[in-house]
C-alpha cells in the first residue's frame, strides 16, 4: 500500500465525520431555494459554481426576496470572506507545490477542509496535497448530492425541527478542534464579542468585522509569543 493511498484514505475518511453536521444544512438549502422562487436546477447550479454553503444561501434568499443581483453577491462575498482569512494561514502550505494544485486546490477550501488541513502542518507536500484533495473533493462530491437532494426533502422537513440549528453546531465543532492554545481561546472569545455587538450592521458585515479583529489580535499574540 503507497503512502499516497493512505493519505487519500485518510482525507477521505477524516472528512465524511464533518459533513454530517452539514446534512441539515442541505436541507435548508433546499427549502431556501424553493421559497425564492428560483429554478431548483438553476438554485442548485449555485452548489458547483460557488461551493459554499452560507453564501448560497445568503445569495439565493436575496435574490428571492427581490434585492439587486449586486446586493446578493455583495452579500454573498461578505459571508464568504473568511476564506479570505483562511487563504492568508494556508498559504504557507501553498508554497512549493505545483501550479496546478495551487490553482484546484483553493476550489476546495471550505470550513471543514482548512480545519483538517491546518491539523496536518508537519507533512511532506505530497502527503498533504494527497491528503487535502482527496478531503476537500469528498465533501464537494456529497455536497453536490445532498443539495441535490434537499431540493427535494427540503420542503418536506418541520419548521419545528429546526434544521437551521445544525449551521452553528458544525462551526463550533470546527472551532473547538482548532484550539489547542490559550490565545486561540482570546482570539475566539473576543471575535465572538464582537460580531454579537455589530451584528446590526447591514449585508452581516459585522461577521467579517469580528474576523478582522480576531485575525488581527491572533497575529499580535502570535509575534508576541514568537519573540518571547
């Protein structure tokens, strides 16, 4: 067995664990979709093109609810500009593989794969390319299936199940497997802080405000302990 094919394995089977939090969260995709209005093939399209969750949802609800095609994706972007932040720590890992990867690989990048990956910081290139792929075309695989079928049992659901709640409990799972050290506790509780506080501010940009300023007060820790 080549050390290739138990990376692939292991990015395979590491990753179906965090998309069963997301189930629920296809099928608030499908009720979305079928409350806008929209085509449920041209909703679902939304799934390959843009791959990501909150900002399919966010993009498709505005556009149901009447808002201008440039207030959804600016919506949309805003929601999604963690990965912004997400792109700036993976980076490293990024350097010195092939160009091909560094093309495909970022398609890939979601919530779920950059916490696997940024657990895995010690291997070789090839290990982690194996290993980030194999993780991240997993769940874009299921992901391409379940909204699929949410369109479908979406509608069917309870609102008394609320399936929403599903969205939250997977992010703070992924939260709490990232933190190993007391700063990443600071980081976290004051990002918190203070996206609840500029949680009125419009098109939810107070998300990407609590972000920065977390992003900001993890590199000032960060440079702090290194030049301890």
């Amino acid at each position: 067995m080549s050390d290739r094919y138990i990376h692939v394995k292991r990015g395979v089977f590491e990753s179906i664990p965090l998309f069963i939090p997301a189930l629920p969260f296809a099928l608030v995709f499908g009720v979305v979709v079928g409350e806008s209005g929209i085509a449920p093939w041209l909703g679902w399209s939304s799934s390959p093109l843009i791959f990501g969750g909150a900002a399919q949802i966010t993009i498709i609800s505005l556009l149901g609810e009447g808002a201008s095609i440039a207030a959804a994706v600016t919506a949309a972007l805003i929601v999604g500009a963690r990965h912004l932040l997400y792109s700036v720590s993976i980076a490293p890992r990024f350097k010195g593989q092939p160009r091909w990867f560094r093309w495909l690989g970022p398609y890939v990048l979601t919530d779920q794969t950059y916490a696997l990956a940024m657990v895995r910081q010690d291997e070789d290139p090839a290990a982690f390319r194996a290993y980030f792929l194999s993780a991240g075309f997993t769940f874009w695989g299921l992901w391409m299936l379940c909204t699929a079928g949410g369109l479908f049992v979406g509608p069917l659901v309870s609102p008394q199940w609320n399936i929403a709640f599903a969205a939250p409990v997977l992010f703070t799972a992924l939260l709490v497997t990232a933190i190993d050290r007391w700063e990443k506790i600071a980081v976290a509780l004051l990002s918190g802080v203070f996206t609840v506080m500029l949680t009125d501010l419009p098109n939810r940009s107070g998300l990407l405000a609590g972000a920065v300023i977390g992003v900001l007060l993890g590199l000032f820790l960060e440079n702090r302990r290194k030049s301890a």
